[in-house]
C-alpha cells in the first residue's frame, strides 16, 4: 500500500506521538479503562481532505455487539495525527491506488 518510510520525516511518528494524549474512551460498559479514542470524520472532494467538526461515532448493533447502536462523541483526533493521514490519503490518491472520487473517512 503506502510506505511509511517514505513518508515526510515530520510524519513518520505522528500517530505514535499522538497516541500518549488520547482520552479515556467513557463509553466503555467496565469501570475499569482499557481503551483511549479520539476520533474526526473527514471528506475528500476534489482530491481535497476537509475535517468535519461533527465526531459522532456509530456502529451498528450488528456490526459492534458491546457498544452498537450507541451514538458516541469522542475528542477529535489531534492535527498532528490529522496531518499524517492527509499524507498518506495525498499518496494514495497520487499514486491512483484509489480512485480519484469524492469519499468520507472516518478515522478512530
């Protein structure tokens, strides 16, 4: 797919760095945390990559039997976290491994 290592150097550890400023995940059924999110929603128009303010997270119960069918709103994800994925989506997009069209992402 996409090479990390060929990735800028300013993005070659961003989600690792990223992942230490996670939030609590408040949605889980245990008293005790196992998880941290963060989560954005972007849309791709015109080879263009837009965050959407909106992080409202649903799955379906079929699809997520713990938490399907709940709407959960996380933190947005962080825009170091946000500028790799605009690199690697930019790659991908140049490289035609995914067709040039309009598309929306959601990134947990």
């Amino acid at each position: 797919m996409v090479d990390i290592l060929e990735l800028q150097e300013e993005f070659k550890f961003a989600p690792f760095n990223s992942f230490n400023q996670l939030k609590e995940d408040n949605y889980l059924k245990s008293k005790s945390v196992f998880r941290r999110r963060a989560y954005s929603i972007g849309s791709i128009t015109n080879s263009r990559l837009n965050w959407k303010e909106d992080t409202t997270f649903l799955q379906s119960e079929e699809l997520n039997r713990y938490m399907g069918g709940v709407i959960r709103h996380f933190e947005p994800l962080l825009m170091e976290s946000k500028n790799y994925i605009e690199s690697i989506v930019h790659r991908l997009i140049k490289s035609a491994k995914i067709p040039q069209d309009d598309y929306e992402i959601g990134c947990l």
